[in-house]
C-alpha cells in the first residue's frame, strides 16, 4: 500500500499481491484511481469474482475482466460494476501472437458488446507489423487500449498516449514488471514527456 503513495492512478493485481477480501476494501477505499484486476489461476472464479466485487464495492475506478472468462461470471462482475459507477475494462489477451486485423476488429466488438467501456487488447508481438496492427485499432470512436507484449511491443506502450488510448500500462519499478516488455513508470513517463516535447516543438 506505501508503494501507491506517490502515484495518482495504478492497476492493482489481486492475482499477484493475493490480498485478503479486508485487505482489498482497504486498498480500494483509497482516493485514487485504481484499477481492480485478478488473472484466472491464483484463485478459483468464485473467489476471484467476490475479491473484484470487494474493490468494486469500496471504490475502484475501473475493473477488468477477461473476454476469455465463463459469461455469468463476467455479466455479474459488470453488473456490478454499472451499479457502482465503476468503469469496465473487458480485456482480450493472445499470448501465443498478434491475430489478424479483421480478427481483432471481431475481438473488439465482443468487447463492447459483452458491456466495456473500454477495451484493452494485449497481443505477443514478435514484428514491427503487428505492433502497427495493434496500433491501427485506436482509428476508433470507442475507448481503445492495446498493449504489445514482449519486447518488440514496447513502442505501443510509448505512442499510445499520442493516438488516443485512455490508459498505458508500465511496471512500479525495474524489476517488478507483470508482463513482458512493460517498461518501468520512471522510464515510461520520461519517455513520453520527452516525446511530448518533440512533437509540440516541431
């Protein structure tokens, strides 16, 4: 908990820190924007469902569940979710590699339409190409976010500020990263300030 001190917004990965349910209305009652996340595999869907619905209900700004997850455990976390003014993250992950467009474009909609308000698309990515592919959904009215996963996507992470994604994602520190290619906050912030200032200098 001292670790989000001195950051304004932050995903907290249940999975990862394996929180009590007390410890969890803890965190989220906190004035900050935060993100309740729980990967399949640290705990069975029921308690992953009663851990997200915790953070629902003492505050989260966002929660994200899985496109991939049984359909009445995510239609009840979203729900929930809509009934607390908590916004949806409904979130597809390809860790094998980067579908093709119209695939993603098909992935996108389900999104949508199983309730997000925003979707977050997270592919391996191993080409330059398929980073552009990822890149090319944010060519949307509707709140988008893509992440590249692995090394070769790290230029996701960077532009997507600059193409109209609502949120990024980078690790709290070296070291404490959750996904391959995350890049640091310290790091990603610099990054992107320095981009910023090219682009309003040119």
């Amino acid at each position: 908990m001292s670790a989000l001190k001195r950051l304004d917004c932050a995903e907290i990965r249940i999975d990862v820190i394996r929180p009590t349910l007390d410890e969890v209305r803890s965190l989220f009652s906190q004035p900050k924007t935060l993100i309740a996340t729980c990967r399949a595999g640290a705990h069975p869907d029921k308690d992953r469902k009663k851990l997200l619905i915790a953070a629902i209900e003492a505050g989260a700004a966002f929660v994200d569940v899985e496109i991939e997850s049984e359909r009445n455990y995510r239609e009840e976390i979203i729900a929930k979710a809509k009934a607390y003014n908590c916004r949806v993250i409904v979130s597809f992950h390809d860790h094998a590699g980067t579908p093709g467009r119209h695939v993603l474009d098909r992935i996108v909609d389900s999104c949508f339409e199983a309730g997000a308000d925003i979707a977050k698309i997270a592919c391996t990515v191993r080409l330059p190409e398929e980073s552009a592919r990822l890149l090319g959904l944010l060519d949307d009215s509707r709140k988008i976010v893509v992440i590249g996963i692995g090394d070769e996507g790290r230029i996701t992470r960077i532009a997507t500020p600059f193409l109209g994604s609502p949120l990024t994602f980078a690790s709290l520190a070296k070291g404490k990263e959750t996904a391959e290619g995350q890049i640091d906050n310290e790091t990603l912030a610099t990054l992107v300030a320095q981009l910023r200032k090219v682009i309003l200098s040119s």
